[in-house]
C-alpha cells in the first residue's frame, strides 16, 4: 500500500508562472489536507478537501491560490503568478475520513520562485 | 481556537544524553487529539504518536516516550539516550472536536530542532 504520494518533489517556477502541484492519497483515503511550510517556520494549513468537495480552505490565501480534489485523478494545488514568497515546502496529507485517524503526509514539494 | 506552543526552538545534546521537547496547547474542547511528527533533514513529515483527550496514560516506545498532562495542557516528548540519527525538527499537533465533514484537521506548533552531537 503506497503511502501519500506528491509530485513533483522539486519544482522550480519564474514569477509570474503557474505552479501546479499533485497529491495522490493513500488508497481508501477520502480527505486530503494541503499544508504549507515557509523556511523556518511550522506547518500551516491550508485547504481541506473530500472527493469533489472543498469543506475548509480558511487558510487558503484568497487570491491565486486554488484546489481540487476531482472523482478521479490526484488532488490539485494551484499558485497562478507565483511571486518569490510562494517559495516553500507544500506538504499533502490523507486521512480515510469521518472520525479521528492521524493523517498520513507525503514529501512534500519544494516550490521555489526564481 | 486551537493553539499549540513549542517554545523551545532548538536543542542541542550530545549522544547519549536524555532529551525532553515541550509542547504545551489550548483548547476549549473536550474531545481532541495531540500528536508528534518528526521530519528529518531529508524533509519528510514522519507520524510518531497520536493520543486522544481521554487517554491520559503515558506511552513509551522503545527510547521514546510521550507524558501527557491535561492538567497543565502538556504533552512532552522525551528520546532516552539520544542518537545522531535522532537529529530533526519535531513538531507537536492538536486536532480538536469535529470539524466540517466530520473529520479533524491537525494544527502544528513551530517545531523544536534537536541537533545530537556525536
């Protein structure tokens, strides 16, 4: 069984570029939670999302930034106009659903905006 | 709101040494569950334990153990007889009550880098 798989792991953007980034969950798993993680900093979240539903993008910056979490296919995290503060690790997490489990993490993807 | 408070930014021990990381939260639920991730310089966030509100009991394994205290809202980490390879940034997360949809989104403290010198 696979765990939390993110692609890619190195992503280098200009500014002014999209980045797209890809979270394919565990298999089973239904919730996906999309964190970010600035150079010296803790985890702060971002979006949560159940297949074809976003249920709490509160941490989600309001311009730029969108998600998905389509039937099929990965879950999606989109930085339209990168600029260099965009720069951080993006860490995805799954988790099976309603009730508490811990949520597995992929490896993130290291955006950087050059 | 849910918070959670690591104060300690860096410890540094030397191989062998015993090592306690702090981790101190506030929340007004009832229900809720604390956990601590490791992620070593590879980057990777590694899940290491997961305790919920009711369980008060202390977990050790191997040379890690956890103690939680709801009486002074803690939940410390300590590594016995540290190593090298225990080198990393640890961060402690409190997931509270249920949020929309029913399930529970982790919210993470700074983090407490632990360099081990041989």
């Amino acid at each position: 069984n696979a765990g939390v798989m993110q692609n890619p792991r190195h992503l280098v953007r200009r500014r002014g570029q999209e980045a797209r980034l890809r979270c394919s969950p565990m298999k089973g798993h239904s919730h996906v939670y999309w964190y970010r993680q600035l150079p010296e900093e803790g985890l702060k979240f971002m979006v949560y999302l159940q297949k074809e539903n976003i249920i709490d993008e509160s941490g989600m910056p309001k311009e730029r930034f969108s998600a998905e979490f389509p039937k099929e296919g990965p879950s999606i995290l989109r930085i339209q106009q990168v600029v260099r503060g965009d720069s951080a690790a993006y860490f995805c997490a799954s988790s099976p659903g309603a009730g508490n489990t811990e949520a597995f993490f992929g490896q993130g993807t290291r955006l950087t905006v050059v | 709101a849910q918070k959670v408070t690591q104060a300690q930014t860096e410890i540094s021990v030397v191989e062998k040494e015993d090592v306690t990381l702090d981790c101190v939260y506030e929340t007004r639920d009832t229900t809720y569950y604390l956990f601590w991730y490791k992620q070593p310089p590879s980057g990777e966030l590694v899940f290491l334990i997961r305790r919920n509100s009711f369980d008060e009991q202390n977990e050790i394994s191997g040379r890690y153990s956890w103690n939680f205290q709801k009486s002074t809202s803690s939940f410390n980490f300590t590594i016995t007889a540290s190593q090298v390879v225990d080198s990393a940034v640890y961060f402690c997360a409190l997931s509270e009550g249920l949020g929309a949809g029913g399930s529970y989104i982790p919210t993470f403290g700074r983090g407490t880098s632990l360099i081990v010198h041989p």
